[in-house]
C-alpha cells in the first residue's frame, strides 16, 4: 500500500520509502542489453529522451521496440544496463515502482466495468480520494465523457484505443509508454488518432514513447526518431535530418526510398568528395557523407531527382536511364527507370504542369540532381535489402499504407 499511495496524484509526495513517483526528468537508457537465452534482442542499446518529448522508437518487426519498452517499465529487466529518470536509478525495480504506463495495440480494457470504472481503476486502488475527478478529467481530455456510461464492448475500436489511453493518463507517470497502440485500426482512423495523440501529449506535457513499425507515423508525430534495427539504434534524431541525411544504407531505404548505387571514392574537388559509381561520375559534399575514402554508397532521394529527353546542361550529376515504367498519381507521377549499370531508380515529379507528361516507357532519359542533396553512407548491401524489405513489408500491411 505504501508503494500504491505514493503513486498516487502528487499528495503521496515524500511518502514512501522509494520515491520513484519523483523521479522526474530525462528518461536514460545506458548500455541497455536483454538476452533472451543466446539470442541479443536490446544489444547495448544508449539513449536519452528529453522529458516532455514525443519519441518515436521505430524498426521491422522483430528489431526489440516491445522489449525495450518492457525494460523501461520494469516488465523485464536488462541483462546489463541502466535504465533512469533524471537521476532515479530504476533499473531492478517492479513495474509499479515506476511512473510509467503503458498503452498496449490490445486496449486490455476490463469488459466488465463501464468506461469511468475502468479510468478510475488505478486511482481507486491507489486510494486516491478523488478518484472520480482524476477519471472524469482524463476522460475530458480524450474526449470520451459522453460515452464513461458504456462498457467497452460497446465502443467502436478507436473509442477504446481512447479509453486505454485515458486509463494510462489518469495515473499522471511521468512517462507514457505507447506500443504499437494504433496497429488495429483502419487507415483512417489512424490518422485521425495519430493527430490525436499528438495533440493529448501537447496537452499534457508528458514523456511519450511511441513504438511503430511505420515510417510515416513516426515521422508525423514524433520530435525525435530512433530507427531500430537488430536490436540497436542505427541513427536518431528529428524526423526531418534523418530523411535527409540518413547514415546507413538501412536508414536510408527504411525512411522512405532511395537510390542507391555503390562505388569508389576517386578524389576530392573543393567540398566535394568526387565518386566514381557504374562509370559515371558524381559529387557528394564531404559534410553529407559519412565515408570519406575507399567503398562507398551514394544516395539521393527520388522527388530530388529531374528527369528529362534532354541531357542536361551543367556540371555533372547527370547520368543516362531507360525509364521502364510511368505511373501516374494525381499530384506526383513516379517513374522507375534503370541506368546503364542494371540499378532502378525512382525519380519522383510533382504535377506542377498541366501539360500532360510525354515520357513513356522504354524512352532515353536524363536523370539529374543538385549535388547538394546527395549523401554518402558506407556500403551495405545487407543493410540496404533489409531497409527496403522492411519498408515493403511495412507498405503491405493495409494499416500502414499510404
Ligand atoms: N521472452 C522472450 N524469449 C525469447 N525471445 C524473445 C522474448 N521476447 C522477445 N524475444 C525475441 O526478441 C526479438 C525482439 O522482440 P520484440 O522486442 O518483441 O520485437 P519488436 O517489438 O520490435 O517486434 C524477437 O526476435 C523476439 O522473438
Ligand atoms: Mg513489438
């Protein structure tokens, strides 16, 4: 009881032998490792979430999101490592000892309480006097006061993704933990409750940590991204500098698409490293590439890619193609197109004209890209496949499409 009641609304302040309802601040996970057996799930896996922030832990299936999740609240334990909030150490601790909650993809709703029974649950076994408010004030904020009458089977899908979220609010944790809460909902409702959550953590100013699979929600919603792959992060940071510097060749075929083609470093020609790719020749600047001699991979986004019947005049980032297919989608076409080395490129162009678009398949192209938005990452085939297979999977899911 006297861990419960210092869990309670800020009242049990001070109370308690441990404390960890005070723990406040960054969340930090250092050299976080869970071994499952042989098997690395979480391999040394560091990072710091800055308290008040929407993070976004995202990878393919299997990479160790849940699990990392189930380390931060205490439902497993690393092998080795720390996990903290500011400066409470609460690594080794019972999930009930943190202030952290969870919002699970399958609500967990009692079905046979009513919706305010189920928000007041917590609060009640805590001993919370007020209770009945805590529960009616996090139904308010998830705009679901005019159903707390109803029992959950009586809720549509989205209704009760609100209400697990409203049950994991009213017990104010310092940091929200959100798996995959949105994989069982149509792609409408989807959108509609990413902009949702986005707006409740504004509201509340709290931790969120949101487990995704999917490259688009995780760059709608979060501040911060960390792309997840076997079990470590690959790369973080806001959603903007990763698509457009991505490190690894993972990173840049799992957020969104990329071409992609290997080659040599030959030289250097002012800030530009000079690469030699399928016998073509292009630039990348030295600040943009994570490889600064030797084998390297060169990447540039499709919408940065101009196609055209012409070569282009100009210096350089050209490079002949044979455009195999052209479809139309209403603001944007997309083209595939192979270069002289085998390799398919997309190239991606707005539909800023209302003259319509002449190129067909089999046509000589031109491609051509500012070198600016070139990048350069080391070469890794494995990497690249399991990005693209990653994302493929992602896109075949009827959820996640876009
Ligand atoms: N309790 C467990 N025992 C053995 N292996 C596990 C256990 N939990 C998870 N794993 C394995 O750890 C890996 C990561 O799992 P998980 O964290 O659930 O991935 P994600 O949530 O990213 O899909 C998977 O290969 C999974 O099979
Ligand atoms: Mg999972």
């Amino acid at each position: 009881m006297s861990v419960f009641s210092n869990k309670s609304d800020g009242s049990g302040a001070g109370s308690g032998a441990k404390g960890f309802r005070e723990a406040k601040g960054n969340l930090s996970l250092d050299s976080v490792t869970k071994q499952f057996g042989d098997f690395t799930a979480v391999d040394d896996l560091s990072l710091e979430v800055p308290r008040g922030s929407f993070f976004a832990l995202l990878g393919p299936s299997g990479c160790g999101k849940t699990t990392t999740l189930r380390m931060v609240a205490g439902l497993e334990q690393p092998s080795r490592g720390r996990i903290r909030i500011g400066d409470t150490d609460l690594t080794g601790s019972r999930p009930y000892e943190r202030p952290v909650n969870t919002v699970f993809q399958s609500y967990a709703l009692f079905p046979h309480l009513t919706i305010v029974d189920n928000v007041a649950f917590g609060p009640k076994r805590r001993g919370a006097k007020d209770a009945a408010k805590l529960a009616a004030d996090a139904l308010e904020l998830v705009q679901m006061t005019h159903l707390a009458a109803r029992k959950p089977s009586q809720l549509s899908g989205g209704q009760q993704q609100r209400v697990a979220v409203a049950r994991a609010l009213v017990n104010r944790p310092e940091v929200l933990l959100l798996d995959e809460p949105l994989g069982a909902l149509d792609l409408k409702l989807r959108r509609q409750m990413q902009v949702e959550l986005k707006r409740i953590q504004t509201e509340v100013g709290l931790t969120f940590i949101h487990v995704t699979h999917d490259q688009e929600e995780a760059m709608t919603m979060a501040d911060t991204v960390a792309v997840m792959n076997l079990g470590r992060i690959e790369q973080l940071g806001h959603p903007e500098v990763l698509y457009d510097l991505p490190k690894t060749t993972f990173v840049a075929n799992f957020l969104g698409q990329s071409n992609l083609g290997t080659g040599q470093v030959t030289g250097t020609d002012g800030d530009n490293l000079v690469v030699e790719v399928a016998g073509t020749t292009v630039r990348i600047p030295k600040e943009r590439s994570t490889v600064s001699d030797g084998a390297i991979t060169f990447g540039v986004r499709p919408e940065k890619v101009r196609i055209s019947d012409t070569q282009p005049e100009g210096a350089g980032n050209d490079v002949k193609a044979k455009v195999v297919d052209v479809s139309f989608t209403g603001v944007a076409t997309q083209f595939l197109v192979t270069t002289p080395s085998g390799a398919t490129w997309g190239v991606y162009e707005q539909n800023l004209d209302v003259a319509r678009n002449h190129l067909r398949p089999g046509d000589d192209v031109w491609l051509e890209w500012d070198s600016g938005h070139a990048f350069g990452v080391p070469v890794d085939d494995a990497g690249a496949a399991a990005g693209a297979a990653a994302a493929d999977e992602d896109a075949a899911q009827p959820v996640a499409a876009s």
